[in-house]
C-alpha cells in the first residue's frame, strides 16, 4: 500500500472535496459519458423533436451521446422531477418549456419547486400560438369576437389540447385581459381538435404554430391572431393579439435545465456548447422551418426568464379558477 507523507495528506484532503464536487477545472473534460437528455412529453410531439434536433449536434459539439429519454406523465411534472432527482454532475439534464411555470401554480400537490429546485442553463427556442377559428366562424377579426363573446357570455368553446398547456393558458389570459368569459374545451392534443376544428364541431382552437400552419396558409382555417409580440414573418398578414389587445403576448418557450447543484463550469461549458448549436444556420433554418427562432441566453438570463413566466401564470391560473389535483 502507497504511503503518503503528511503534507502530501493535507494537499489531498484540501483537493479531495473539489474533486468530488466540481471545483475549477473539473469540466475541462466533461463529458466523458453520455448525458441522459430528459424530455417530459411524447415522442413526436414539439418538446420531444426539438431535443432531438439538439441533441443531435450537441453529441457533435461535445463528443458524447445526448440519449434523448421521454419521461412522460401528469402534465410533464414526471419527467422533470426525474430531472430534478438526478446527481448535479451535468449527465441529466432536462428539456424545459412553459408547462414548467404553469404547473407550479396550477398543481395543487407538486412534489418540487422548479424554480427553487434547478439549475438553468440555456435558452433554445421560442415560436407563437395561434387563435384559429373555422373558416365560416361569423367573425373575421379578433375585435369581432371579442364583441362577440361579451354579447355571448360563456357560449363560445374554444379548444386546446389540454389544461394547462400554454395554448390552453393563451385562452384564459385573453379572456382575462378582456372581461370575456370563454368555455375552454381540452383535447388529447392538438390533433383531434384541429379535425374538429376544420369540421366545424369546436369554433375556436389555440395551438402551438406549428401545427397550424399548414392548414392556415392552405385556407382551411383563419387566425384571428398569433400570441407573440411581432408579427411572424412566415404569416406576415396574421396580425398579433397584442394589436387589439394592448399589452397582451404569449411567447412559447424553451430551454434546458438540470438539478439543483451543478457545478458552475460545467454550466459554463454546457451553455456555451448550446449557444454555438444555436448559431448554426443549420439550427437556424431547422427552427425556422418549426414556425419558430433560436433563443440563445446565458443561465442567469434564461433562469430570470422561468422565474417571471412563474409569476405571470400564477396570476392566469388564479383569475381563471383552475387546479388540478
């Protein structure tokens, strides 16, 4: 067995907690394994293609596999508290999006504080929701429905596919910042309302852009308004909510996050290699081609943004009554 002498001891016991936390330099050859890429929704579905997209070019920019993993379940909330009980070495992370600060508030028993409980550590992407209405709805603008709805308190359906996703809460924070009062019909996702939309039994759907647009620029379906606060280009005649609505916007967002702890370096290293993915025009045109645009941020910028998503929906979610257990 190898002796060490005294000073020799002391050197190692003053370094052994840097080794085993992190300190300065442990990242200078992180990853040396895969990184378990948690995603808290269904294969095929925005969340899930997204990762993948940087997934991809992260094992490139990195040089270790991103295994892509859905974790699905209860809004998304499964997934990320799988996140947030992973060691805080940077091999878990997590994809986030808005659900993650709805669902602080709209959960009534939630087993973490996001905001409290993770590490931020990069913007990806953010894209618009749509207002779609059938293509014979009587109103042909948004100032029209609104008339509309405060002639017909509570009869108008509108649909989403599901409580408590950012279409759904796109909805009740239109309602609320008109005085309207609108029935909010949930889906199994977006596609079963969108075939009811397009057959007339639902009037009125919120959705991700993306899964509108095809049917938007073939006619089939009119947008009374996307959610963001610019116009997008690829629907340059759509106007946004916020015309007629001042003050209103809604911006789909997304990010990565790990657990709570991860050493400063590796977060550096990790948000600069997301950042460099990002301003590939590669990425560029693929985000582009989603309805959407790379949202390159740094971990102090992207933790500010969850934190003030946080407050702005618990305020939706408390105006409009909602809960789940």
């Amino acid at each position: 067995m190898m002796c060490l002498g005294a000073g020799a001891g002391r050197l190692l016991a003053l370094l052994l907690p840097l080794l085993v936390a992190g300190g300065p330099g442990y990242a200078l050859d992180y990853p040396t394994r895969p990184v378990h890429f948690i995603v808290s929704f269904a294969a095929g579905g925005p969340n899930d293609t997204i990762a993948r997209i940087l997934g991809q070019y992260l094992s490139e920019q990195l040089g270790q596999q991103f295994i892509v993993e859905d974790h699905v379940g209860a809004g998304g909330n499964i997934g990320m508290q799988d996140v947030l009980a992973a060691a805080p070495d940077g091999y878990t992370i997590g994809f986030v999006a808005p659900n993650n600060a709805i669902n602080a508030t709209l959960f009534e028993h939630i087993p973490f504080d996001f905001v409290h409980d993770s590490t931020p550590i990069a913007g990806t992407m953010k894209l618009a929701n749509v207002m779609d209405v059938n293509i014979d709805f009587p109103a042909k603008t948004l100032a029209e429905f609104i008339a509309m709805a405060k002639a017909q308190p509570g009869k108008i359906n509108f649909a989403s596919g599901g409580v408590g996703t950012s279409p759904h809460m796109s909805g009740e924070l239109l309602a609320m910042m008109t005085g309207i009062k609108l029935t909010h019909v949930p889906y199994r996702g977006t596609g079963p309302a969108m075939t009811d939309l397009l057959g007339g039994q639902i009037p009125v759907l919120f959705d991700n852009l993306p899964g509108s647009m095809q049917q938007i620029k073939a006619g089939r379906i009119r947008a009374l308004g996307v959610t963001t606060k610019e116009r997008v280009a690829s629907l340059p005649d759509v106007p946004t909510i916020g015309e007629t609505v001042p003050g209103y916007e809604v911006s789909v967002w997304f990010g990565i996050s790990g657990p709570k702890g991860i050493p400063p370096d590796i977060v550096a290293k990790l948000n600069a290699a997301i950042n460099a993915v990002l301003a590939n025009p590669k990425i560029k045109d693929r985000f582009h081609d989603l309805g959407g645009e790379v949202m390159p941020m740094s971990p102090a910028e992207f933790g500010h943004l969850v934190a003030d998503e946080t407050a702005k929906w618990a305020k939706v979610v408390k105006s409009a009554g909602l809960k789940v257990e």
